[in-house]
C-alpha cells in the first residue's frame, strides 16, 4: 500500500484481535517469495506507525538477520537475545553480537535470555 495509507489508524482498525490473550497480530510473510516483495526502506515507518497505534509492540524475527529484521533491530527500543549453554552455539552468538555492535545498537538496549530447559528435578 503508498506510505500515506500506513497509518496508525489503519493498524488500529485493520489488524485483527486475538480474543483470548488480548492483542493485536500483524503476521509475517507466508513464505520467502513474498517476503522478498518487502520494502526493508519502509519497515522503519511501518513500525513508527505501530507504536503510535499501540502501547507495546512485540516482534518476533525470528532466527535469521536481513534485510527486513536489521531496521526492526535498530529501531527497537528493547532487543532480546536468546543464548543457549550449547557448546556450539557460542561462536554464532559471538559472531551477531558482534554484527549488533557494529550496526550501532546500544548495549543497554539488548537483554540475554539464556534458553535452557530445566530438568525434572527442578
């Protein structure tokens, strides 16, 4: 849709409600084709229209970083990085935190979760 046409009005009216937890979904590209079609230039503004339409936004990018989710990421007010105690995760971890830091994103905007099943005992 043009630009002008991504209002926050039309998020508020056009995004449909999830009854039983209370929140609105914008959900993502059905498959890689059509996320290709994504305008990244326009990610910027599609959530600036978000967060006027609603007191939270939450996105979920998943695994991979693009050209889609790096605007999401520096635009953010909060990132969530989910680590692991797999051995061999560390150096991919690394490795994005570095690519975070280089992109310019504030340390202090970046919360680790550490993903770690709890076992039977506790």
């Amino acid at each position: 849709m043009p630009p002008e046409e991504a209002t926050p009005d039309f998020f508020r009216e056009a995004l449909p409600e999830l009854k039983p937890w209370c929140f609105n979904l914008l959900a993502g590209s059905p498959d890689p084709e059509s996320g290709n079609h994504l305008k990244a230039a326009r990610i910027s503004d599609v959530i600036s229209a978000l967060k006027e339409s609603y007191d939270y936004v939450l996105i979920d990018i998943g695994r991979s970083l693009s050209r889609i989710t790096l605007p999401l990421i520096l635009h953010a007010d909060l990132n969530i990085l989910v680590v692991s105690t797999d051995t061999s995760t560390v150096h991919l971890t690394k490795t994005v935190w570095q690519y975070m830091k280089n992109k310019g994103v504030d340390a202090n905007s970046v919360y680790c979760i550490l993903n770690r099943a709890v076992g039977l005992e506790g």
